[in-house]
C-alpha cells in the first residue's frame, strides 16, 4: 500500500518527461543542430517553435472545454502515443512545412498531457493528504529536459540529428509503459473537507488576474525557453558544447518546483510568484548585459529554477479557486500560458533576423515577466489566509 502513491507520483513525473521535456522542450537543444544541417533562418526556427505553442494552446483550449472528467486516463494514453509518434517524425522528414504540421500536433497532445496528469496527480494528492508532493511532481519537466539531453551528443555523433528525435521516441515508448499501468484516475475522489479548504483560497474574481500575469509568464520566458541554446552556440565567448546550457536548465528545474512550493506554504503563494518572476526577468536579460560562458550558466540555472516553479504555484493556486473542476481551470490557465508563447519565439526569431542579435528580444522578453510580476503583486493581500497546502495536510 505504501509503494502505490509512491508509483502513482513516478507514472506522473514520467508522463512529463514525455510531453514536456521531450515532446515540447528537446526541440531548444536540437535546434542548433538542424540550424546547421538545414540552414534555418532565426525566423524560420522562431515559426517552427510557434507551431509547437499554436498547438499547446489549441490543446490546452480544448482540455478545458472538452468534457474529459469520465475518461481522463483514456485520453492521456491516446495522447502519449501521439506524442511519441510526432517525436519520431521529426527525425523522418526533411520538409519545412511537414515539421510545422508535425511540432502543431505534438504541441495539441503536449498540453492534453500536462493538464490531464496535473488534474489527475494533483486530486489524488488532495484526497491522500500529500499535496506537498505536487512539487515532485512537476520535478518530472526539469528531469525530462536533463535526461533527454544527455542522449543528445552521442545520438547526433552517430545518427545526426534526425536520429535524436527517433532516439529520443524511443526513449518515451520506454516511459509511457510505466505511466500505462502506474497513472490512473480514480473518479469521485474530492472529500467535503476540500470544500471547505476551497473558501480559503483567493476569490474566483482574481482569477483573470493570475491568468493576464501567468499568460505574460508565457509570453516572456520562451524567448529564453526557444533560443538560450542557439544564442550560446552563435556566442563567441562560450567555448564548450551548448547542449551543456540545456542541461544545466533540467537541473535547475529539477528540485525547483520543491523549493518554490516549500518557500510559498512558508511566505505564501503570490509573494513567491513575484519573487520567482523577477529573479527569472534578471536571468532572461543577463546574457544582453554580461556576455560570458559564467553568465549563460547562470541565466540557465537561473532560468530552470523558476519557470516550472512558476507553472507549479500557478498551477495549485488555480486549482484551488475551483477544486471541483481542476481540468478546466487548469487548461484555461494553461491556454493564456500558451498564447503567450505561441507570439513569444516569433516575434524573437523576426526580431533576431533583422538585428542580427538576440539582445532586443531578451530585453523584451524580461520586461515582459517583470510586468507580469507588478500584476501579481495586487493578490498578495489573500497570501494573509489560511494556505490550502498546510490546512489540506492538517484535515487529513
């Protein structure tokens, strides 16, 4: 009994490596390498990325209105094979437009992954007591990101690029066995303490701030999340294997989503939302006004350890305006998130192209989650009630 929460967390964190630290996110190390291969332009690889993030917000439209309660294991094993499928593509095909299709695909079923594994890890937590262990959960992005890059250099010395992407669909058919038999729903769950527990959290009326802020998070963070790894590449100053910057960003992330969700049941949710979004917006802008090996080093760890932190306690702090329909709430969030970056990467790679330098669009880009931060400073007034977390643990 004891080794099944304990499973069930794993099948949660492995769903993530799939979607996000491969699905989504091994496109920023491979970049490079199918830049040099292909000679994409900035602005051809800025569309590519927000092909990937027109179709996460398609997908996280879609997860919120679809009505998914009934079969939401269903439809994340039916996302999961997709997912795999639209990884190995990317290895089969040398056609621009055909990647277009292929990275909108991945992105629709990326983000049916993430909602559907948050609102069904996160309610089981709720109903077990340990909802202190939603930040492991969201540890699963940060090891997805590490790990696939470690397969990164020796796949592309052997097979090129191309090989990466069958390589790393392979490495995600491995994955989804576990989250197969490890991660199911179990319907009805909610118990009237969390109800309860619900009216201590912010008012349903601040939603549509959390969602301007957290959309400009969106906006903001993926210039860095698309390009650090080109920039460090194209860098004359950075003298070792780029894909070394993508990996220091996976083990930022890795124990981030615990730091933050720790630091927020301490100091509250929305003060550690400001805190993190402007220690990010320091790390975005970093390399425009200290350009060295040591500063990429820094702006990606400083960059791993706050955007999933950031998407956690946005994440639990949504659902807890409306516990009883977590999907929902959460894929309206999510969809803000990825609108922002469905124009971030475009208006990125244009801007490159024409400058011949990323500096404008980071400097953009930090202001961006700056702004965002401002925004939330109007809720810290609710950081004064009762947190969910401790009071959750406590009625359990």
């Amino acid at each position: 009994m004891n080794k099944r929460p304990f499973l069930f967390l794993i099948g949660g964190i492995f769903s993530l490596m799939i979607a996000m630290g491969i699905g989504r996110f091994a496109y920023t190390p491979i970049l490079p390498l199918m830049q040099n291969a292909l000679s994409f332009t900035n602005a051809e690889a800025g569309y590519l990325a927000s092909s990937n993030y027109a179709g996460y917000f398609v997908g996280a439209i879609l997860a919120g209105v679809l009505p998914l309660k009934k079969h939401k294991t269903l439809y994340l094993r039916l996302s999961l094979i997709v997912s795999i499928l639209t990884t190995c593509m990317m290895g089969l095909t040398h056609f621009y437009l055909l990647m277009l299709i292929v990275r909108f695909v991945s992105g629709v079923v990326s983000a049916f992954i993430f909602v559907l594994a948050s609102s069904i890890v996160l309610d089981r937590l709720a109903v077990t007591g340990k909802t202190s262990w939603s930040g492991i959960f969201y540890s699963g992005v940060g090891f997805g990101i590490f790990f696939s890059t470690l397969f990164i250099p020796s796949l592309n010395n052997l097979f090129e690029w191309e090989g990466v992407w069958v390589g790393l669909a392979i490495v995600s058919i491995i994955l989804t066995i576990f989250v197969w038999f490890w991660l199911k729903d179990s319907p009805n769950t909610m118990k009237k303490d969390e109800q309860q527990i619900n009216t201590q959290a912010p008012p349903l009326k601040w939603l549509p701030w959390l969602i301007t802020a957290y959309g400009l998070e969106g906006l903001g963070y993926i210039v860095t999340g698309t390009f650090i790894v080109s920039i460090a590449e194209k860098s004359p100053t950075f003298s070792i294997d780029p894909t070394f910057v993508w990996m220091v960003v996976g083990l930022g992330a890795i124990p981030s989503c615990i730091i933050w969700s720790t630091l927020a049941k301490k100091s509250g949710f929305v003060k550690t939302l400001v805190f993190s979004m402007i220690l990010q917006s320091i790390g975005i802008a970093l390399p425009v006004f200290w350009l060295t090996q040591s500063s990429f080093i820094i702006s990606a760890l400083l960059f791993g350890a706050t955007f999933m932190g950031i998407t956690t306690l946005a994440t639990t702090l949504a659902r807890q305006m409306s516990p009883s329909n977590s999907s929902r709430i959460i894929g309206y969030l999510t969809a803000t998130y990825a609108a922002g970056q469905m124009i971030g990467p475009t208006i990125a790679g244009i801007l490159s192209s024409y400058t011949q330098s990323f500096n404008s669009a980071l400097i953009g880009a930090a202001t961006v989650v700056f702004i965002g931060a401002v925004l939330f400073v109007s809720g810290i007034r609710f950081d004064r009630m009762p947190n969910i977390e401790t009071t959750s643990i406590k009625s359990n």
